[in-house]
C-alpha cells in the first residue's frame, strides 16, 4: 500500500495548479458570475482541450488519454480549489464515461472524439420539481414518435445548458414510480420544442429550467437500452459524483487555508485569535475533517478503477464530503468574524457555494438511502 | 498510488489471521489489556514468532519486519478480533528505551519487553497534572547512588498487574517546569510503592479497574534513571506520538460498529423490524460513512509512518477515533429508545454491553492526550498556528 501520487498523478497536480493559479483568479469566478451569459469561458475551455484534460478518461482510439478515475481527482481537485466555473464535470466525466461505457459503436465513434477536442459540451437533464435525487421521482416523458421519441415535460438545475450543444435528458419511457421505465437520450439544444429559464442560485452559476414541449429526437439519440437507462446513467453518474467530491474537497482546502492565514494575521486582545485553543480546535476539526473527505475520495476512485463493486463506497464518499464541504465553508467563514459575511470578502465566494454543493447530484438523504441499501439490505462489500 | 495490499502484505495479514483464529480462546478475548495469565500466554505466543520485536536490531531480542506495514497490520488484526494488541510495552517504553537509554539498559530491557517477560505500567498522571503533565509534582530527590521517593500518582491502569513502572517524577524543582522531569524504571515490588484501587464505570467483571500509586521514601538506584537527567519531558512526548498510533488502532471501532449494525439488520421488536425504518437506516448509513472515514485517516497516519514519526496524522487519528467511538456509542442508545438504558438482562441487545461502551465512551476522548490538546496539536505542527506563548512549537511541516 502506497498513498503517494505517482510521478504523473505529481506532474498532472502541479500543471493545473499553476495554470488554475494563472487563469481561474477570485476577480475571474466573480466576472464569470457577474458578466457571463453561460457561466464559462470558451477560451479556457479549449485550453482545457488543448492540455488534453477532456479526454483523460476518453479510451486512447477516441482521441483521449485512457486514464483512469484516480487520476481524474487529482485533476479536478486543483479546478474545484479555484472553484473553476467549467461544465467540465458533465462533458469530460459524464458524458465521457457514459458515452465510452453505454453508448453504440456509432456514438462512440461520433461522440467521444469532439468531447476531446471540446468541440461539444454537454448539460445533464435529471433533476425535476421534487426534493429528492432518486431516479422514481423523473416524469419527464419520452414517447414513441414516427420520427423517434418526443420529449415533454420540465427539468430543473440543468447547469450551463445555455452554454451546452447536447443536453443528456433522462426520461420516462416506461413503468411509472420505478428506477425501471427511463431511458437516456442525446438531444439538440438548439432542437425545437426546448426553452430555458435561468435558476438564480446562492453560487450565482448558471443553472436552468429547461423546458420540453414535445421536442423529437430521432431513435438514434438513445444512449443504452430502451427503459434500461438507469443501468446506464447511474454508474457514470457514480464517477462523476467521485470528480465532484474531489472538486468540492478542493474548494474545501482552499478556503481552510484562508481562514487559517487570517486566524495566524489576525489580531484581538492582544494576540492573533490563532492562538485562541477554540480557533484552533474549529480548524484542527475542519481539516481532520477534509482530509477525510480527500482519503476517501481518492480511495473510492481506485477502487472504481479497479473494476469493484462501489456503490456504497461513492454513496459514502458523498455523504460525508458533502457534510464536509458544507461545514467547512460555514465554520471556515466565522473565523473571519464580521468580515466573513461582506460581499467584496473572497471567501464568500465558498460560502455561497458550500451548502450548494452540499445538495448537489443527491443530496444526504439520497445517498444515505444508497449506503442503507449496501450495508442493510444485502452482504456488505468491505474493500481494504 | 495504490491502495492494495502487496501480496507480502496480504500474506502477513493472512498469517496473522490464522494465529487468531488457532490461539484466540474466549478468555483471551474481550480486552486489550496483558491482564490474566490466558493473555499473557496469547502473547507470549506472538513474542515466540518474533512479532513484538518487529523493527528493532536482533542483538536487542528485536526481529526483523516480515513487510514494513507489519506492525500495523498485526495490530488491526489483533484489534478487529478483540484481543490483546501490541500495545505500550513495544509502542512507547521499548521504542524510548532503544532510542534514549543507556546500552546496558537497552540489553538488559529489550529482550525481556519482546519475550513479554512481564507487563509495564505508564505510571505518569497525579491528581494536579493530567493533562498538563509537565506540572507534576512527585518529587525524586538525589541522592547519590540512588532517588528517593515520597508522594503519589492516580490513573495508573495497569498498576496491579505490572512487574515494572515506566514512571515520570520531578527531578528539579527550580529549572522550567517542563526541563525538571525525569523517567525511571520501577520494580512494582520495590518496598515503600503501594496501590490503591480505582474503580472505572462498568458492572462488575465487565471493565477493568485503574489504580492511584503510592510512595513512601522510595528508593529507585540511580542505574535505573532512563536517558538523561531531566529530559524525561521531551522523551514522554516523542512517545505519546508513537502511542496515541501504536496503541489506538481503529479496527475495533469497525467491528463494533459492524455488530450494532448486525444487530439492526436482525432485529424484530414484536413484529417492528428497525431495518425498515427509514430514520434508523439513515442514521445508521451516516454514521457508516463517518466510520469509514477512520479507516481512511487511520490508513494515511499508517503511509505516513513508513517515512516519519506521524504525530498530526496519529493526532488526526485521536480526535475522529474518539470521537465516532462517541457517536455511535450515543447513536446506538438513541435507536433502541428505551432499551437503551438497558444494563444486561434478555432485553438488552448484547447484554448491555453497549450501555458499558456508552459509558465510558466519553473517557477515550479525554484519555492519552485529549481530543482538544490532539486538536491544538494538529493546529499547531499541521497548520503552524502560534501557541500559548505565541511561537510555533514546533517546527511546522
């Protein structure tokens, strides 16, 4: 056992680093919030493509690098210090994986190739008017169309879809109520039929109402089987849950290392409150707490590597780095007392994001449900 | 990166096991304490195949490390059966021994240490210095050839069964007090030491007891003075980084756990079956997830070992231990409702022996170095906060 990156995982780290360093500043995130009508920037995202970042878990005939999800944390870490505003999650994860595991042979061929070069960006179609994650609660129906299948219905935080070419839309095809009867579908968003809405969020991001009025898409735009879409989205939802935890673990050490760089400069009563043993107590918790959270991130993307069964690990990684992020963000943000609540502070830019995060792609209840399921309901599966 | 387990590794793992399983009796089981002769067999056991004395030099009675994650290895396996672990005796007095005292006593301890040749008590705690130890009073005063002692200490746990004490005292009374302490080795049946028993919560033959110790002129030989005069402070705490490690292995929280989960999966209440409630399984699933979260911390303060003394980890390691050991001792009650207060009896799932954890949960968050003080030490070496003084400590990473 040996938890030291790998020379590349090293080379791999310090590269985003310093272009995150260079290209992905606070005034940066705030023009993306502030001016931007997609949330991103194109630019950077085609020096992403250029690095090859798009492609790391992209299989080498498809242009990409053929790395695994391990390597991918590493990466996506240093994006979520600078908490990067990129559909980086939903195109290069997403999108990627589902495509490479569940897509045809003529989706692959024609798909894979432009996420690498980024020449296609894509949005994930899930979330409905409900409080819950869990895949029974989709109504959005897809029905049988002479063209294909028409799509009617609503989906809610559709993040960057009006930054997006193909929005993946997870639809009812079949039985009602049930993790059975959805199936996956690859659609336009310039098709007609689709209108947005932006969703103003406490992240000022840009997540949308996206609106389906009858929308065809051809039989050719299924990604997987038909009402079998669940099988196809959920392990590659899975991974990009992992890349997420790691981006969040990632905002989560950056703003620890701001409010500690305050608690050591910061002076009351005569002394840096840094030596106040409750100040310490609330960082040493924080960090003890992040490096959880990171430990438990990298091992669940190992084990996915390996092929094991996960589902319980990722369950467990979420909740707890989910709990993290939103703690460290709240306490992180005392520490700077009043100072902590002012807009023109750059760590309320993780503040506004940590209890988003915290809900995002299922929130506890949803993945507490799933950690029920493995270790209750069936033989648990321990990995060491 | 690789979090797998070499084949070496798994090979060690595998050879421990089956010693458990072969050696592992029932009145073995049940306590990591070398307390009764069935325990002090078992691991005598383990002394013969050269496990105490892992990593250090054959001419001292040591071994040589089958894999370097040996020691670790074996006590997690230890840990996880319930048995006695490779605890203080090897994690800090041999390890302080070997790195500060003389030869002659480092010949003439080490071997008996590794052939488990008689168990130690840590005889440092008095009634005004718990957790500020370096305010103890117990005064061994010079004399020469020899230290004469008069006064006492308490929570000396296992004062009873020991043969000898690895105990701290006031050396200087006029120097700084953290530069007047030094460390002896003590014959538990020197004339002048006495014990007095201290009774922990728990029914009777549940738990085990702790002591106070008491001395009345003393006299310790000079030969038995550890390392150097008055450093005896500093050495206490290099061990307490290798202890709070060595000794706090995370396994058993695991297997605590994995029973009361056990127990839920199972359990029907005249026809309630708790594994369907939807507010019993989600509490049950957080706390999974923070258990595992030890496992992990546990792992990096282990990869840490292999090239450094892992004092933050070991810290980190302290404050989630003990705190989940907490948790779920606290959530286990709170899911039986009113059995929970059940002290034994056919009601009570295990026999009341998660009331006895409850019970003396809190007491591993405040022992071997608190989770507060583990917390400012993590503040402090990890994130380079100023102490009391308003000076880094210690020298940040």
């Amino acid at each position: 056992m040996d938890i030291k990156l790998t020379e590349e995982q090293s080379q791999l780290q310090d590269m985003a680093s310093r272009f995150m360093d260079k290209e992905c500043s606070f005034d940066f995130v705030r023009r993306m919030e502030q001016e931007s009508d997609i949330g991103f920037c194109r630019d950077m995202w085609a020096q992403f493509a250029q690095m090859g970042w798009l492609g790391m878990i992209v299989p080498e005939e498809f242009d990409g690098m053929g790395m695994g999800i391990l390597d991918l944390v590493v990466l996506i870490r240093e994006l979520g210090r600078h908490v990067c505003p990129s559909p980086f999650l939903y195109t290069a994860v997403l999108a990627a994986d589902l495509i490479a595991n569940s897509g045809s042979e003529d989706q692959q061929r024609d798909l894979l190739p432009g996420i690498v070069a980024g020449d296609t960006i894509y949005a994930l179609g899930y979330q409905e008017y409900s409080r819950f994650f869990r895949p029974e609660h989709i109504k959005l129906r897809a029905e049988a169309h002479a063209d294909g299948y028409a799509l009617s219905g609503s989906k809610l935080f559709v993040e960057f879809a009006d930054g997006a070419d193909t929005l993946i839309v997870v639809a009812r095809t079949g039985e009602a109520d049930s993790c059975n009867g959805l199936s996956l579908f690859l659609v336009d968003r310039n098709s007609s039929g689709i209108s947005t809405k932006h969703m103003p969020t406490m992240s000022r991001d840009r997540h949308y109402q996206v609106d389906f009025d009858d929308v065809v898409v051809p039989a050719s735009a299924m990604v997987g089987e038909l009402n079998q879409g669940w099988d196809a989205l959920e392990p590659a939802l899975h991974k990009a849950v992992v890349a997420f935890c790691a981006y969040t673990n990632g905002a989560g050490f950056e703003m620890h290392e701001h409010a500690t760089q305050y608690a050591k400069e910061r002076v009351q009563f005569g002394r840096p409150i840094g030596q106040m043993q409750t100040i310490q107590g609330y960082l040493a918790q924080l960090i003890i707490e992040l490096y959880g959270a990171d430990m438990l991130t990298l091992f669940t993307a190992f084990q996915i590597d390996k092929d094991r069964h996960t589902r319980g690990y990722v369950a467990k990684t979420k909740a707890f780095s989910a709990e993290t992020v939103g703690h460290v963000m709240d306490v992180g943000s005392q520490i700077f007392g009043g100072m902590g609540y002012m807009e023109e502070q750059d760590t309320t830019l993780f503040l506004r994001r940590g209890k988003q995060y915290q809900l995002a792609l299922g929130g506890t209840e949803y993945w507490e449900d799933v950690i029920a399921e493995e270790i209750i309901d069936r033989e648990p599966v321990v990995l060491t | 990166m690789d979090f797998d387990w070499s084949p070496a590794e798994i090979a060690f793992r595998e050879e421990v096991r089956a010693f458990i399983a072969e050696e592992l009796t029932e009145d073995v089981a049940g306590s990591i304490f070398i307390d009764t002769p069935a325990r002090i067999e078992f691991v005598t056991k383990m002394a013969d195949r050269g496990w105490l004395g892992m990593g250090f030099p054959e001419e001292y009675g040591g071994s040589a490390t089958p894999v370097p994650l040996a020691p670790f290895i074996l006590n997690a396996e230890l840990d996880r059966a319930g048995a006695p672990i490779i605890g203080k005796n090897v994690g800090t007095i041999a390890s302080t021994i070997y790195h500060v005292a003389s030869e002659e006593m480092k010949k003439d301890f080490l071997p008996k240490i590794f052939r488990n040749e008689g168990q130690w008590a840590i005889t440092y705690t008095e009634p005004n210095a718990g957790t500020d130890l370096g305010s103890m009073q117990c005064r061994a005063v010079d004399k020469g050839d020899h230290f004469e002692v008069s006064g006492m200490k308490h929570f000396i746990t296992s004062a009873h069964f020991c043969r000898w004490h690895w105990m701290a005292l006031r050396t200087d009374p006029d120097a700084p007090k953290h530069k007047g302490i030094s460390i002896f080795i003590v014959d538990h049946d020197t004339p002048g030491l006495s014990l007095s028993r201290m009774d922990t919560l728990g029914r009777e033959g549940t738990t085990h007891r702790t002591n106070q110790v008491f001395f009345d002129k003393m006299k310790i030989p000079r030969s038995r003075l550890v390392g150097e005069q008055n450093k005896g402070f500093y050495y206490m705490m290099q061990a307490l980084d290798y202890e709070r490690f060595a000794i706090l292995s995370f396994a058993s929280r695991v297997r605590r756990f994995d029973n009361i989960v056990g127990w839920f999966r199972r359990a029907d209440l005249n026809g309630e079956r708790p594994a369907q409630d939807p507010h019993t399984r989600r509490s049950l699933a957080r706390m999974a997830a923070r258990v595992e979260v030890g496992t992990m911390l546990e792992r990096l303060a282990i990869c840490r070992a292999q090239e450094a003394v892992p004092d933050v980890e070991a810290s980190m390691n302290k404050v989630w231990g003990a705190s989940i050991g907490d948790e779920f001792a606290q959530l286990a009650l709170d899911l039986l409702g009113p059995l929970g207060g059940l002290w034994g009896g056919e009601h009570s799932p295990f026999d009341g022996a998660l009331a006895d954890e409850y019970l003396m949960a809190g007491h591993a968050r405040v022992a071997a170095g608190g989770v507060d003080t583990s917390k400012s030490i993590v503040a402090r070496r990890l994130l380079g906060l100023p102490n009391a003084l308003g000076k880094p400590e210690l020298p940040q990473r």
